[in-house]
C-alpha cells in the first residue's frame, strides 16, 4: 500500500504541476489581454488627443481668419467714415465760402465807395 501511495502522490503531484502550468499559462493569456487593452486604450486616447488637437487648431485659425475679417471690415469702415467727414468739411468749407466771400467783397465795396465818396 505504500508503494500505491507513493504512485498516488507522484500523479497529484504531477496533476498539480500540470495545474499550475494552466494556471501560469492562463494568467499570461490573462495578462497579455490586458497589456493588449491597454495598449488599444491608449492608441484610442492618443488618436482622441490628435483629433481634438487638430479640432483645435482648426476652430483657432479660423477665429484668427475670423478676428483678420472684422479688423480689416473696422478698417475699411473707418476709412469711409474719415472720407465722408473729410468730403463734409470741404463741402462745409466750400458752403462757407460762397456765403462769406461775396459778403466781404460786398462790404469791401461799400467801404471803397464810402471813402471814394469822401474825397
């Protein structure tokens, strides 16, 4: 009997090295999944990063587009508003002028025919 427990124990033993191995085997699968994953989770994230980068620079460009467009739409503006102000004093100037000019020279005349007058 001896003999049949010595069998005994050299085949559980046997059974449990042999476990073992399934067992290291599937953590190593196990393993290899995870590292698996999280390589795939970190090429997700890493693609997620790019496209918001991306996504970024694109709303970023066209805000500066954007902000080029309206000071260039303010300096246009600007420019019209300074010829409109420009063309209204000369037209002002010109007004001016033609009332106060001939009523100088009126006066001028007036004055030169009263002295005349006098001598």
């Amino acid at each position: 009997q001896g003999v049949k427990l010595e069998e005994r124990l050299s085949e559980l033993r046997l059974l449990y090295v042999a476990k073992e191995d399934s067992n290291n085997a599937a953590q190593r699968d196990v393993d290899d999944l995870m590292i698996a994953e999280e390589e795939k989770a970190g090429s997700i994230i890493k693609a997620a990063r790019l496209n918001l980068s991306r996504h970024l620079n694109k709303v970023e460009s066209e805000m500066l587009a954007s902000i080029d467009q309206r000071r260039q739409a303010v300096k246009r503006e600007k420019d019209r508003i300074e010829r409109i102000g420009l063309s209204k004093v000369e037209l002002a100037e010109k007004s001016w002028r033609k009332r106060v000019i001939p009523w100088i020279e009126s006066a001028s005349r007036k004055i030169d025919s009263k002295q005349t007058n006098r001598s």
